[in-house]
C-alpha cells in the first residue's frame, strides 16, 4: 500500500528514475505471494489426514504406491508379464485418485507416463516400460521435492499448544509455560550454584525434577509404549540428578556444573531435538 501512494504521488509531478525506482519495487511486491506459494499447501489435503479423516489417506495411497512401482518394476526386470501388469495396473488406479483428491496439484501428475506404462506392459515390452516406469519416479520425486517434508510437517506433526502439563494437584498448565518455568527452575540450581548457596540449590533440582515428573506423565498421550519416556526421563536420569543431589550437599561446585551440564543435554536438549524443533519450525511456516 504504501509503494502504490508513493508511486501515484509521483505520477503528478513525473519524476522519472523515481517511477523507475517505485516500479521495481512494486514488481517485487508483486513476485513475494509467488514466493510465499512455496510452502502453501492445497486446503484439499487436509480432509485426507487427521483429524478430518480417521486415516491418514493420502500417505497411505503413498505407500501404497511405492509398493506398487517397485513390484512393478521388479517384474517387469524379470520379464514376467503377468505379473507386472497386474501391479502396474494397481498403480495406475492408486495413482488416479491424486487429483480426484487433491485437484490443486494438477501440474504435477503426469498421467502420459502411467498410460505408457501400462500400454508397454500390456504389449509385453518390457524395455520401454521400464523408461516409463523411470518417467513416473522421475514425477513422484518431483512433487516430493517441494511438497513431501511441508505435508508431513503440517498434517502429522502435532500441535503441543494443545498439549496440557497436568500437574500433582490435578490443574493442568500449557505446555509452553510449563517449559518457562522448567528453564528458570534449571536456572536457579545454577545460579544457586554459583553464589554457593548449596540448599537453595538442593531445593531448586528437588522442584526440577518434580516438575519433570508431570510433564513425564504426559508423554503417554501421545507415545504407547513406555520407551521414548525411559529414554530421556529414565533411569540413566534419574542417576544423574541423584549424582547431581550428592555434588550440590557435598558443595562440590566443579562436578554439579558438569553434572547440571549432562543432565540438560539429555533431558531438554534431547527433547528439543524432534519436539521443540519441529513445532517451532510448523509454527513459522503455517502460523
Ligand atoms: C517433550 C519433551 C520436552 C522436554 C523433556 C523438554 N522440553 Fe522444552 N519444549 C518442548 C516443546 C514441544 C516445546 C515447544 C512448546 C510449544 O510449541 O508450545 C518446548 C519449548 C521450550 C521452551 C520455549 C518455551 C516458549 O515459551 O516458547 C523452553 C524455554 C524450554 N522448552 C525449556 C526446557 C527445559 C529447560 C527443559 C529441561 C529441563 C525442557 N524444556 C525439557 C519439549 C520438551
Ligand atoms: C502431487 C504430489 C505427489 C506425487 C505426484 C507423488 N507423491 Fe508421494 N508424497 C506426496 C506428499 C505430499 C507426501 C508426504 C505425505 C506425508 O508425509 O504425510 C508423499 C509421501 C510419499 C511417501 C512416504 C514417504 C515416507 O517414507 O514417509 C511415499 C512412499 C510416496 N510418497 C510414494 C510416491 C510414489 C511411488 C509416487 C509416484 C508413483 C508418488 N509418491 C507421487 C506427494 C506426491
Ligand atoms: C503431542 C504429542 C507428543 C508428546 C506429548 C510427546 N511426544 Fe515424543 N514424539 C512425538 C512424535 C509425533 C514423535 C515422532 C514419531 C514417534 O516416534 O512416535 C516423537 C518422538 C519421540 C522420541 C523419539 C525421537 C527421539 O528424539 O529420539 C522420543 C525419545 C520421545 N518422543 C520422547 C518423549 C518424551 C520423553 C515425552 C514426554 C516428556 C514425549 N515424547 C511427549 C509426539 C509427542
């Protein structure tokens, strides 16, 4: 808005490396939404996934596809015609519900392949269907170049805004405030540390690690088994805090930095290295 009043004002009174100057930097404006166009994803796709859907369709057709062309492709190396026609049909048939499902992408199906490869298969000629089989990898690889990572990100990965802390006393606390406190909970064993003030230290880790413990508890609503939470809240842990108590009565303040040190490599650094990284990275990209 702001390019186009300055760019009419100019007009009354033309000026004209200035017009020039303001022309370019609206056709710069102009080139951003085509930018922006990169990382924005069909509306199509999200009745495919959670939670419009029970099943997550379209990656399931993915699979289903990728199964599809390697038998495909496998038989047709093979020379056995049967066979190879049999899932290069299944193929083509999975592969016709992509724009009947997300008809925004229309560019990027390349159905003049899938008809070669069926027609070559069908005539039993096995070395041009095989080049129309590397025509259809060619164009799966190429719609997963730009939009595979983006899909995942955006449709699978969850959004821990929803996520509650349920604490002790039963209230619960959002996800991100609970992960404030824990910073300056770690923080203040540290500081503690440092002016050698050993018990208010000692109090410090004894309220980190009850506050680990609730948010402990909530790695189940999303993880089935037990293992993701044992291998960052688990025993190993627990030795190190245990390890990390004794340095901080014994006010031994060499060892409890490192130990400190550990223990956030391990528990939050960890986490942070799928959970943290990827909502931040869904939330700048789609929020
Ligand atoms: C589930 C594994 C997990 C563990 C363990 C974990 N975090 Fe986090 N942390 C997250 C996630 C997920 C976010 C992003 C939250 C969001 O997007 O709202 C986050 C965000 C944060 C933030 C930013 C909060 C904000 O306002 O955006 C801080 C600070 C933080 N964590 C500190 C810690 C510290 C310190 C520890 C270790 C004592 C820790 N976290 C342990 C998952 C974890
Ligand atoms: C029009 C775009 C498009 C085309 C064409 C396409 N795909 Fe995909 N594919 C995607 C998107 C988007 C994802 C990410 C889905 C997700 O992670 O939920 C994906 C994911 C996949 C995955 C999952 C990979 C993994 O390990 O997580 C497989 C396998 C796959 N595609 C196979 C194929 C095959 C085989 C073809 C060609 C016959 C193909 N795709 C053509 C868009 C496309
Ligand atoms: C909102 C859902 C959600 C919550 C809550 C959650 N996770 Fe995860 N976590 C995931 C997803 C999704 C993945 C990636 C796919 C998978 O492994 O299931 C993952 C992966 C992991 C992994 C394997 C990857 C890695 O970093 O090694 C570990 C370990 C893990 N989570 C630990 C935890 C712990 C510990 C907690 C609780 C403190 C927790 N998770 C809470 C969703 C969650």
């Amino acid at each position: 808005m702001a390019c186009k009043a300055s760019f009419m004002s100019s007009n009354r009174r033309p000026h004209r490396p200035l017009a020039g100057f303001v022309t370019l930097l609206i056709l710069a404006a102009a080139a951003l939404p085509a930018m922006a166009a990169d990382i924005t994803l069909p509306d199509s796709l999200a009745q495919w996934y959670k939670p419009a859907n029970k099943r997550q369709v379209w990656l399931h057709t993915m699979f289903a596809m990728r199964r599809e062309l390697q038998a495909t492709r496998e038989y047709l190396q093979q020379e056995d015609g049967e066979h190879a026609l049999k899932w290069a049909n299944r193929l083509a048939e999975h592969y016709a519900r992509m724009p009947e499902m997300v008809p925004e992408w229309r560019d990027e199906y390349d159905m003049a392949s899938i008809d070669a490869l069926i027609e070559k298969t069908a005539a039993r000629d096995f070395d041009a269907a095989l080049r129309a089989s590397d025509e259809v990898t060619r164009d799966c690889r190429s719609c997963h170049r730009q939009y595979q990572a983006l899909t995942a990100l955006k449709f699978r990965w969850p959004d821990f805004r929803e996520q509650r802390v349920v604490l002790d006393d039963g209230s619960e606390r959002d996800y991100d405030e609970h992960m404030a406190l824990l910073s300056t909970t770690l923080n203040r064993i540290r500081i503690a540390s440092d002016d050698e003030r050993w018990s208010e230290a000692t109090r410090s880790l004894d309220a980190l690690r009850e506050q680990l413990g609730m948010l402990g508890k909530g790695c189940a609503s999303c993880h089935d088994d037990a293992a993701p939470r044992e291998r960052i809240l688990g025993a190993e842990t627990e030795q190190t805090f245990d390890q990390l108590a004794q340095s901080l009565t014994a006010a031994d303040g060499k060892r409890s930095g490192r130990l400190l040190g550990e223990a956030a490599v391990a528990v939050c650094a960890r986490c942070h290295g799928t959970h943290r990284l990827l909502s931040d990275m869904r939330r700048q990209l789609f929020d």
